[in-house]
C-alpha cells in the first residue's frame, strides 16, 4: 500500500496482503502501510461503501428486499463484506445483514495505478436479521434449514455450512475469491466478475465503493 494523494497505489493490499506476512514485523508494516493510504496516521483500517442499488434476494414469503448496499471495511490483515438489505428501495430500513469475513493474500507485485491481484479468503458467513417481521417469515419457512426457531432480532447467525441451500442466503464459506482490486481517489473498485474460477481481468468501474471513515 502506498500514499493515497496525488498518485494513488492500488498497492493499498499490500497492507492487507500482511495477512501472510511469515511474522510479526511484517504485519507491523502492512498496518503502517494501511495508515498511509487512508491518509491518517491514527487509522489503521478503512471502510468503503457502495450507493444503494436494487436488490436481487428473493422475497422470503411476504417479505420483500428492494434496495441494498455493500460495504467493505478492510484491516492490514483482515476484511469483512457486509451486503445489507432493506425494506424499501431507498435504503433506509435495514431488514437483513449477511456477513462475511476472512484474510486477504496479496499475490505479485503492486504497480502504481493498477489493480493489485488479491485473493479474498472467506473464513466465515453469518445472517442477522433486523426486523420482528423477518424473524417470523425465516423462522415460519425454516430458512438454511433451521427447525427449532432459532431465527432471533438483532443475533448473527453463523451459515456458512448451511449457504449451500437454495433458501439460505450468503454463499458457503470457507471460500476463496481471486480479485483484481483498485484504490483510486479514496473510491475502492474490484474486479468484474469475481467469484468465478479464474480471477477478473480487469476491474468493473461501474461498481463504486466510496471511502466512509
């Protein structure tokens, strides 16, 4: 990761790509590396957030998703994907949070302005859900396959091993992703395509994740 100012390096992941750092003073650098990027010595992690967009979850029963948003909050070492849907289109209302968090490899050798190969490994996926309504209808249809009502407000539910039912939604976890990924005037931009057997060649501009903190 390098300066994020007048030139900007996609070596951000450098940083994050310390998660494979062999030692401790390695991991050291990939957070002072991070805090250069964002551009304050005091943060040592940065999170970045898509517009809202319709939504593509199907309705569970009644309940509708019309709007989401993505979030990626990155550390040196570490990343987390929340994918957030709401009741209403506007993205005001959140109904469902799913979760997912691992480490990221950093593959090569950055180059300024030019996306950094990073492979994305998910560890962990968990649902939460926001709303009363909602904890009925997952519970009611025994979505990812729990039968005992265990669906609860405002609790994380790990599904990472029941991701591969067609009701449950997130995908599986452990995972792993191959990413190209961008950092370019405090706008986060990732590979078109990901999640696909071979990494994207090239990043999707359309998809914009504006830096929050």
């Amino acid at each position: 990761m390098r300066l994020l100012k007048t030139v900007i390096l996609s070596g951000l992941f450098i940083a994050i790509g310390a998660c494979g750092a062999k030692n401790a003073s390695d991991a050291a650098q990939g957070v002072e590396n991070l805090k250069k990027a964002n551009g304050n010595s005091a943060a040592d992690s940065a999170s970045y957030a898509s517009a809202c967009v319709s939504s593509t979850l199907p309705d569970v029963g009644p309940i509708k998703f019309p709007g989401t948003k993505t979030i990626y909050e990155l550390s040196a070492l570490t990343f987390r994907k929340i994918q957030a849907y709401y009741s209403d289109g506007n993205c005001t209302n959140e109904a469902l949070i799913i979760t997912e968090s691992g480490k990221v490899v950093f593959n090569g050798t950055a180059q300024p302005n030019q996306p950094a190969q990073e492979d994305f490994n998910f560890e962990k996926t968990t649902v939460k859900l926001q709303t009363d309504t909602v904890v009925k209808a997952f519970n009611l249809l025994q979505i990812c396959g729990f039968t005992k009502n265990e669906w609860a407000e405002g609790t994380d539910i790990d599904v990472g091993s029941q991701s591969n039912q067609a009701t449950c939604p997130g995908k599986p976890s452990p995972r792993t992703a191959q990413e190209l990924v961008l950092i370019q005037n405090l706008n986060l931009y990732l590979g078109a395509n990901a999640d696909q057997p071979m990494r994207p060649d090239h990043v999707d501009q359309s998809r914009v994740y504006t830096k929050q903190n």
